[in-house]
C-alpha cells in the first residue's frame, strides 16, 4: 500500500504562501500587501510552513528517489538558515537536486536576505515555470538558465527583484549613490557588481532559444514619478527594451500575454512636513513606466504576424502616480490606456482577445535598500 500512495502523494507538492488570498500586513504600520510581497509579515505561518518545508527536505535527502514522481512543485522560500540551525542552504539544494523530473516549478523567494549557498543548477526538466519575489542573481539563474530554453511552454516573471551585489554572494551596502558605482561583469559574462531593483538580463540570455513558448506573463513594479531618486532612466529603458526584444522573439509560438506594471503600496505615513516631496520638481509627461511601455514594448505588439495568438492582457497603462507624489503631477497623458487598446485591437484580428486596463489590480514590491542615484 505505501509504494502505491508514493506516486500520488508526492505528484503534486505545494509547500508555499505567495498565492494566499487577500491582503497582509506589511513592516510597515498600515501598509497592506499581496501574499507575495517580500514586505508581508507572517510570522506564525512562517514557523509552520517552515516545519512542514524542512520534513519534506529531510525526507528527500533521505529517500531522493521520491522526487521522480513529483511533477508539479510549488515553494515560497524564506531564511532556510534559520530552521534547525542550519548555517546555510546546502540541505535545501540538495533535496532540490533530486526532483529531476519535474513539469511544472513555482518557486518564489521571500526571503529579507540572499542566500549565503549560492544554488546549483536546479528544475532542468520544467516545461511551466514561474518565478517570484527577491531573489540574487544567482538564484534565478540557477532556475532559467538550467533548463533548455526550447523546453518552456509557459513562463511567468512575477516582479522579480534583484538584492543587489558588490560581487556574487557579497551584499551591496544600503544608502549608497549609485551613480558612482558602475555594474560590471566577470570575464564569462557574468554579472559581478549589480544595482538593486527590477532584474535585469536573464530574459536576454533566452532570447530567441525559447522556441516553443505558448503563455507568457511579465509582472513588475514600475516608476511613477520621474525625479525618484531611487531609479535609473537609463536601466529602466533598458529593462523595458530587454522584454521588447524577448516578446518579439517568441511571435510565432505565444499564445497568450500578460503584461502588467503598477506602482509599489501607498505609503500611509508620508514624511510629516513635507521636506522631500517639496524639493522635487514638477512632472509634467505622466508617469515613466507608462511612456516607456508605448516606446518599447507596444511597437512590438502591433507589428505582427501572430499566428497562433489567442489573448492579450494590458494592465497598468495610464494610471495616476501615488498619492503622496500626486501634488507635483500636473497632467496624466489623456486617454493613454484607451490608444493602446485602439492600437492593439486594429492590430489583432477579432478573434484575439484584447484587454487594456488602467490598474494592475495590485501593488508591486520595489527593492531599493536606501540606495538612489544622486549625482
């Protein structure tokens, strides 16, 4: 009877908390968030979800041959290290390494510091692959870049954040200028000294190697106010052009697209007098992310062909800056989210599905440790 139950038990593992429903506390006293927000305080759930994550990673490491027969994995990572007193995440790696056969990954970390053992290469069989939360380079490459590109049907970047890093695995120090530190690469390409914020690069690497992807979901925190300090115009248009240029890579196969950016939460306890918003100037063109998605990313959406294109959702165009930043916007770009839909819809023949909304329905998580770009 156990050798029966095995393969139906272990079929489907979901050991997580970034799907719950609702809205969560924050570290931040009357700040609310989504379940996958980095920011969500969870404490009791976290002891729990952590006891039953470290019987299934005990189990693995004792018995890997279970992992052959999970095809459908889902884990909300948090500070493995703090389990069991373990100083690293070595055991965690190691039970990973062992579901080899798996179709289906969503994986999101959560956790408030990157990982002190950088993972291996990890999930190399996935088809579905979905990805979430703060995570270092290393760890999002350990997912994307394992597997064959060729081999992903479905792909979702669920706002994924970088830590930041002066080098791979060492930490870049909070409230620097950024300007004066300019992001570099090792000798093979890979990034050594990395900025915070929305992840860069990775869809770069897969760039016209995901030959037979049919779903494709991009979720991210975007700027809507332009004199933030803690942005880089020039980064943010390149991470923009960087999903173009994937987008249009995988016409031939995409079935279904969603696309959405937003601003992070509301801050409900605004600096009291005032001080910081009164020294920035005035914004006048609407908010950045909604110009840079009609400079780069919907050219590419309404020069076809899209053969096989079933359905397309655009969420977060032409919204309102947050209200803390509202007195110095002076005027939205009128009807941006209503030229969008026109342009698209002239561009898909009727049987697409076509969406365009104002609000991503969500607040977006940004990673930026005190860090800015001052000079």
């Amino acid at each position: 009877m156990h050798s029966l139950c095995i393969p139906v038990i272990y079929n489907e593992v979901d050991l997580s908390s970034h799907d719950d429903e609702g809205e969560w506390p924050s570290l931040y006293a009357g700040v609310f968030v989504c379940s996958d927000n980095p920011q969500r305080v969870t404490y009791d759930m976290d002891q729990v979800l952590g006891q039953k994550q470290q019987a299934f990673i005990d189990t693995l490491i004792r018995r890997p041959d279970y992992a052959k027969y999970i095809k459908s994995f889902k884990w909300t990572y948090k500070t493995w290290r703090e389990v069991d007193d373990h100083e690293g995440e070595a055991p965690m790696w190691k039970a990973f390494q062992a579901i080899n056969n798996v179709e289906k990954v969503d994986f999101a970390s959560l956790a408030y510091e990157r990982e002190i053992d950088a993972p291996p290469p990890l999930f190399s069989s996935a088809s579905s692959i979905r990805l979430s939360g703060l995570a270092s380079y290393a760890m999002v490459r350990s997912v994307l870049h394992s597997v064959d590109p060729s081999r992903i049907v479905s792909l979702d970047l669920n706002n994924l954040q970088d830590f930041g890093q002066i080098e791979e695995g060492e930490d870049l120090p909070s409230m620097r200028d950024l300007s004066t530190m300019t992001e570099s690469e090792y000798a093979d390409g890979t990034p050594k000294l990395r900025h915070p914020g929305p992840l860069r690069g990775h869809l770069r690497h897969m760039n016209g190697k995901c030959t037979n992807l049919k779903n494709l979901c991009l979720r991210s925190v975007g700027q809507d106010y332009a004199p933030l300090p803690m942005w880089s115009a020039q980064k943010d248009e390149e991470r923009y052009a960087e999903w173009a240029a994937f987008i249009g890579s995988v016409k031939t196969t995409l079935e279904t697209l969603l696309f959405q950016q937003d601003s992070q939460a509301e801050d409900p306890t605004p600096n009291p007098c005032g001080t910081i918003v009164n020294r920035l100037p005035m914004q006048r063109k609407g908010r950045p992310m909604d110009q840079r998605f009609m400079n780069h990313i919907l050219p590419v959406l309404i020069t076809g062909p899209w053969p096989v294109l079933q359905s397309v959702i655009i969420q977060g165009i032409g919204g309102s800056v947050r209200q803390y930043y509202s007195r110095k916007h002076i005027d939205e770009v009128p009807n941006r989210v209503e030229t969008a839909y026109s342009l698209l819809r002239m561009a898909f023949p009727s049987h697409v599905s076509v969406t365009c909304e104002k609000r991503a329905g969500m607040s977006f998580f940004h990673r930026s440790q005190g860090n800015s770009y001052d000079s």
